[in-house]
C-alpha cells in the first residue's frame, strides 16, 4: 500500500519587483498576522506577481516526480517552499518524514567552520545523532573526494569542493524526501555519475525525490511522474513522455512568439529568413529522428559583394550549441552575390535526438571574420521519436561479432549548395 509523504494544496506564492515596497508590505503583512487578521490569498498589489499560483500536488513513498517548465515557471520557489526555506501565502504543505534538499549546494554551510564541523552541524540540524554520523562520516569523506580538506575552512573551498561536500552530506543522512534542483548538471562528469548512481540507489531504498532540470534525457530515464509548470500554473501532471511532449510543444510557440535576435554587421548583406524544408521542399517544423532536412538561408543583397561564407549553428532546449555547419569548413565557396537569393543546407539524415532546437545564422565575409548579419533563434525544429538513446545524437551503426564483424560504417553525408531565388547556380 502506498504512503503519501508530500500533499501540496492550493499553494500561491507572490513577490514583489521593487524592494521598497516589498520591505513595506513585509511590515503590513507581519503586522496582519501578529493581529489575526492575515485572511491567505490576496489581490496583487502594486508590483506584486504570482510566482507560483493554485499548484496542488501529492508525492509517494518510492515515486520520483519531475517538474519542468521555462525558466521563471516556479519550478525553485515550489521546491524552495516545500524544504520551508520561504512560506507560501496561500495553501497547505503537508510533510511526513525526513526531507533533504539539494537546491543551492553547500549554502547552508558556515564559511568559518571546516568541513568536519559543517558535517555534525548539519546532521545536528536534522536531529541525527552523533554516533550516527561517526559511523557514516567516512563515507561521506570519500564520496565528496576531498580528503585531507575536510579539515580545512569551508570558506577556502572551491565552488567544485563544496557542491561535491553539500551533495554527499545530503545523500548520506537517509532522508524520506529528497528535493533536487539542477545538481546533476554541476561538478564534473565523474562526480555527476557518482549523483546518478547515488539517487539511484535512493529510489531503490524507497526514498522520495523530486527533481528538477532541464536535462529532458535525465527527467524522462529517473521520473516516473512529471508536472510541467507554465507561469507559476501546473500545465500536466502524469505520465513523463506526454508531459515532456507537452513541454517541447510550449518551447515551439515560446520561439515563435520570440523576436528573432538580430546583429547587424557591415550590412552589405542581410539575412531574410530561414525556411525548414522536407525531402520534397515542403515547409514544416517537425520532424523524425535520421529523415531529411533542408536548412533554405535566404538572404537580401544591399551592395553586391564578391563572396559570403555562411555559419548555420544549432542549439538545444538548454541553449547549448550541438553542431554546426560552416561553407569554408566544407570547403564551398559562396560567390557573385549581386542580387537577392538563398541557399541551401541539405542534411540527409538529421540525427539529433528528440527536442526542440533553434537556428542561428551568421552572414561571414569572405575572410571569415567580420560579418555582414547574424541572427539568433532564426528557425526552430522539433525532432520526435521514440529512441531510448541518451544524448544529443544518434549514430548509424551495425552489430556484429568476432570473425563475422564485416559490414561498413554508416556514411554520413553534408551536401551544400547554392541557389539563387528562381534557378540553381
């Protein structure tokens, strides 16, 4: 039979853009409850905003939930209510058990104290006892990696040694409930595969997380459970694989609704738009993981110029660059612009796995160094399938073994070429 661990309510959560009047309905709002008269939920005030507003939810013993949403959505402010590090001004929060957050590593540290004492202090804030953490406190030591240090202030730590603390003492002191806030996108790639392993053997443990990233991959192999967040609202809340649909979709109309970010260079050319093309030249934005896209750079020429070398960068969700594709890197040569035109990018097998990437384009002169345009978030795709593959990309490959291993690696082939509005050239 399940245990309910965390019952959320109708939780709202408000803040104030100016800090003059934040300070003063502080003092009108302390001076309501100190009288009885604080009635909850409220109208916004001057300045005021809902950074989470009528969010109700409930967590199992076992489950792992996984909340997602842009930037700004109240994705920290929920998590940041739930560990009582802020009150919620509407609503009811409902714990059961032992909670452990990993929100902001190592900021409930005491620079002063060194890492061996910030360990007890922490622990003695949770109530465990002393013994307890004498038995568990070498373990701590060698996960967090830093040895002889742990002896040292905390204040002469780097960012690196105090995440990596902050993570073992949290994972370490059997909580019921653990909250996770981006952590596993900190440290390097060896400490964030010792947190992967880790938070797995909490959920086997029957521990409770709830986790936050923006890492789909992550949310989709750990969640069995997804909120998507939209403006301080639950948008979903079920199955993770609709809630992630359902969270590229809103990242799909968030670009298209988003002005294109345009930088002007020397200007003697000028970028237009950028069409997605299929196979067949039809226009879309969705696509398959391996079919056939056509990236159709349009451009408008204000005084003719002898040659271009054309920067096509694609970005995921997350803002980080996955590849790119450069004319002078593919050995092309781009020449006789002397009127308007486009060209064209063909890509037989687009192989980066599901997300929502965007498009930036950048107009070189010939050089490759001074520019004539550049526009950020030009185009968007959305990439669908079903590969349970980690990652960005998808590589073609066959299998085989021993003495049988004959078969070819998959060819992958960039085919650029040009074109002017009306004919090839």
């Amino acid at each position: 039979m399940s245990q309910r661990l965390v019952a959320v309510e109708k939780v709202s959560k408000k803040f104030c853009r100016s800090l003059r009047r934040s300070l003063w309905y502080g003092m009108l709002d302390m001076g309501a409850e100190l009288l009885g008269r604080n009635g909850g939920q409220r109208e916004l005030r001057a300045d005021e905003f809902w950074a989470v507003r009528d969010v109700s939810l409930e967590l199992q013993r076992g489950e792992t939930l996984g909340l997602i949403g842009h930037n700004g959505a109240g994705k920290t402010t929920l998590l940041r209510m739930l560990n009582g590090l802020i009150k919620p001004d509407a609503g009811r929060i409902e714990i059961r058990g032992r909670m452990q957050a990993l929100i902001a590593l190592g900021a409930g540290f005491n620079p002063i104290l060194t890492g061996r004492e910030n360990v007890y202090v922490n622990a003695a804030v949770l109530g465990i006892p002393k013994a307890e953490i004498d038995r568990r406190f070498d373990a701590i030591v060698d996960f967090a990696g830093i040895g002889r240090f742990i002896d040292s202030p905390v204040q002469s730590y780097s960012s690196g040694m105090a995440v990596r603390l902050g993570f073992a003492v949290a994972a370490h002191l059997d909580p019921d409930i653990l909250l996770v806030d981006e952590v596993l996108a900190v440290g390097d790639l060896a400490f964030q595969a010792k947190c992967r392993k880790r938070i797995q053997e909490l959920r086997q443990a029957g521990v409770a997380l709830i986790l936050v990233s923006h890492n789909l991959h992550t949310v989709s192999h750990l969640c069995t459970r997804t909120i998507v967040l939209g403006q301080g609202r639950v948008v979903f809340d079920g199955e993770t694989d609709r809630a992630i649909d359902i969270y590229r979709a809103a990242l799909m109309q968030g670009v298209k609704e988003d002005d294109a970010a345009s930088h002007p260079g020397t200007g003697e050319l000028a970028i237009r738009r950028m069409q997605v093309l299929d196979a067949n030249d039809r226009e879309q934005n969705e696509f398959n993981v391996g079919d056939t896209v056509k990236l159709r750079l349009h451009y408008r020429v204000n005084r003719p110029v002898a040659g271009a070398v054309i920067n096509i960068k694609i970005r995921a969700s997350d803002g980080d660059q996955v590849t790119g594709m450069r004319s002078d890197s593919d050995g092309v040569q781009l020449t006789g612009f002397d009127r308007d035109g486009y060209v064209d990018v063909v890509v037989p097998q687009f192989n980066l796995l599901p997300d929502v990437y965007t498009i930036d384009a950048v107009l070189f002169h010939a050089d490759g160094f001074a520019y004539y345009d550049r526009i950020n978030h030009l185009a968007s795709v959305k990439i669908n399938g079903g590969l349970q593959v980690n990652g960005t990309v998808y590589l073609p490959h066959t299998w085989g073994t021993g003495a049988s291993l004959n078969s070819q690696p998959a060819d992958r082939e960039w085919v650029v070429s040009s074109k002017r509005d009306g004919g090839e050239r």
